[in-house]
C-alpha cells in the first residue's frame, strides 16, 4: 500500500479535552516490519489512559502520537518472519507493545514491570486510525463469542481490571469494594461475582449504580459513603486520590487496596494508625503481562461476561473522550470503522 493514506486521530498538543487536543489527519498507511502484523481496524475502545495522554496528565512519548490501545481488526499484511497470523484473521492490540525479554522483571514471569517497554498509543501509534501495525508476539486472538465492539474493551480496561483483582488478594467468599464504575470496573466485577465475592460499588454516578445492581453487585453506593460491611479488599479505579483514605477507612483487618489506573491525583496525608495499622495494604498495578490478558479473554468467555459497550462512530473520537471525561459514559466507549472500511 506504498503512497496510500489513512485517516487518524493525532494528539496535536496536550490541553483540556474541552479545548480539542485531538486533530483528525491524513497519515500513510504503516507497512509492518520485521515480526510485525498490519492490522485494518474494525473498532478501538475508548480509555482513561487516552484521555491522560490527550490532557498532559501523561507527558507524550513522541509528537503527535496516534492514542488507542483497545484495538479490534483483521491481519491485513504480514511483516517478515511474522506467522503466527495469516491475513484475515481477527486480532486484538493492546496496552503491552513490546517488552524487552532479558531484564530481571522479564525472565521472572513479571514482564509488566520490564525496565524497557513500549506501549501502544503512547510509544507506538495505536488504534485511533485505518491501519496500525503491532508485535505478532503481543497480539491476541480473540473469543468468537464476542463481536468487534464488545470485545474492545476487554483488551484493557478489562485486563487491568482482571489484574488489579488478583493484585487486591481478596480472600475466597470475600468482601470486595469497587471504587469508581466506569469501562474497567463493570468487567472486573463479573469476574468476582462469578468467583464467588461480595461485591459493593461505590461511584458518584446514578447511572453506574444502576448499572452495578444490574448486574448482581451486593450494595451500589455514593464514592464518599461507607459501605454496608468493612472489606477484606478494594479495587481503586476513579482517578482521585482523596478516595484513597476514603477506601483505606473501609477496609476490615488485613485488607488490601489497590489501585488500578495508570494516573491518580495526589493522595492526601494518611494516618498510620487509623488507614495502614492492623496490617493494610496499600498496592499499585502497573501495566500487565501477555498471561494477564490471555487468562482474562478465557475467562469472559467462560462466564459470558457482559460488556457494556456505548458506540461512537470513529469521526467523533473527540466527542467520546469529553463524554468519557465528564462522566456521560455509562460502560465503556468504542470508536467504530464505517462499515464500508471494515472490509
């Protein structure tokens, strides 16, 4: 496809999201290089970390970098030595673009903390565009049970979700809270429903709550409330650090919180004794490893997880990120190819 062009959202310079960071381009079309696919992209989810990037709060790794990292679409071309894919096939990008495989984190199964990654749509342009091209080794295969905008948002929001979970230690038949309800919360707590926890949200929204009620949640409560019983563990998905304490308060004896997203406002002062004393844990989740995401597609697929997918035509990629900001986004956003450009 020498010489031909494709349309992509860039992030021409970071600033409120009010103030249209975003600008729609005309880029050539990427060709794949050595061990790489080329893949034409049906739907991209639309996450927080895109809106960090757009708005500052993560500083851009290269200039004008396309976003997206929840990325759903067929192999197009293949680059040299790549076969694990044919033409074709569908496929899902993710966060994790490349990791080193020969640091200490690497060769110990926790390639999430590699001291030399690339990530897409923040290293490597992502998925707010016609083409991308991606590692054949971080590309995933993707559940048949799931169409293309319901799985987008697996391949983050519910990956990191999937992990922060297993990172909270929440014991079997525990207590979990759920702080903050969006795109990653509403896929985690299937997971621990279906594993058997009590789960109680708690999210400023009205419409998030119903959601979580919805779909079995023990109790759905306001951000600042208490909830119903103390926790033994807690998943901190809202951006904001005042909920730290606030979730630290809740926690029974030994529990554990950890924090999942990638960006978090400053944390008020704590108390030792009263936040961190009797044993708490405060812990934060960085990034995943390829098992994470393969364990996470398995198991949506295996409890039928219901994905909450709100769909924006991908001309309006600004649009969905100001929604996502201002909290009118129920679920997760994904931006969606005109049918006629799917193929």
């Amino acid at each position: 496809m020498v010489g031909e062009t494709m349309r992509a959202w860039v992030v021409d310079a970071p600033c409120p999201i009010d103030s249209h960071p975003l600008t729609l381009v005309e880029r050539p079309v990427p060709d794949p290089g050595t061990g790489d696919v080329r893949v034409r992209v049906h739907t991209c989810g639309v996450c927080r970390t895109d809106l960090h990037l757009a708005e500052g709060d993560l500083a851009p790794r290269r200039a004008r970098v396309i976003p997206g990292h929840e990325v759903v679409g067929v192999v197009d071309a293949l680059g040299p030595g790549a076969d694990r894919f044919a033409p074709g096939d569908r496929v899902g990008v993710p966060w994790l673009a490349h990791t080193c495989g020969k640091c200490r984190f690497c060769t110990s199964g926790r390639e999430n903390l590699c001291i030399d990654p690339r990530f897409t749509g923040w290293d490597v342009d992502g998925g707010y565009a016609e083409y991308l091209v991606a590692d054949e080794s971080y590309v995933y295969a993707l559940p048949p049970t799931f169409d293309d905008v319901t799985v987008a948002p697996l391949l983050c929001a519910g990956i990191i979700g999937y992990r922060a979970l297993r990172r909270c230690d929440c014991p079997s038949g525990g207590r979990l809270g759920i702080y903050g309800f969006g795109g990653s919360a509403h896929l985690v707590a299937q997971v621990a429903l279906a594993e058997g926890l009590h789960v109680h949200v708690l999210t400023r929204a009205a419409e998030a709550r119903s959601l979580a009620l919805r779909l079995g949640v023990a109790s759905a409560g306001d951000a600042a409330s208490a909830p119903p019983e103390p926790l033994d563990a807690a998943l901190l998905f809202a951006p904001v650090g005042t909920l730290v304490p606030v979730a630290l308060d809740a926690l029974d004896r030994g529990g554990t919180l950890a924090i999942a997203g990638i960006h978090l406002s400053d944390i008020p002062s704590l108390e030792y004794e009263r936040h961190l004393f009797e044993e708490r844990t405060l812990r934060s989740v960085t990034a995943n490893t390829r098992d994470d995401g393969r364990e996470l597609l398995a198991t949506a697929e295996r409890i039928g997880m219901h994905v909450e997918a709100v769909p924006y035509p991908f001309e309006e990629a600004d649009a969905a990120l100001r929604d996502l900001a201002h909290d009118r986004v129920t679920g997760a956003a994904v931006l969606v190819m005109p049918a006629a450009d799917r193929g």
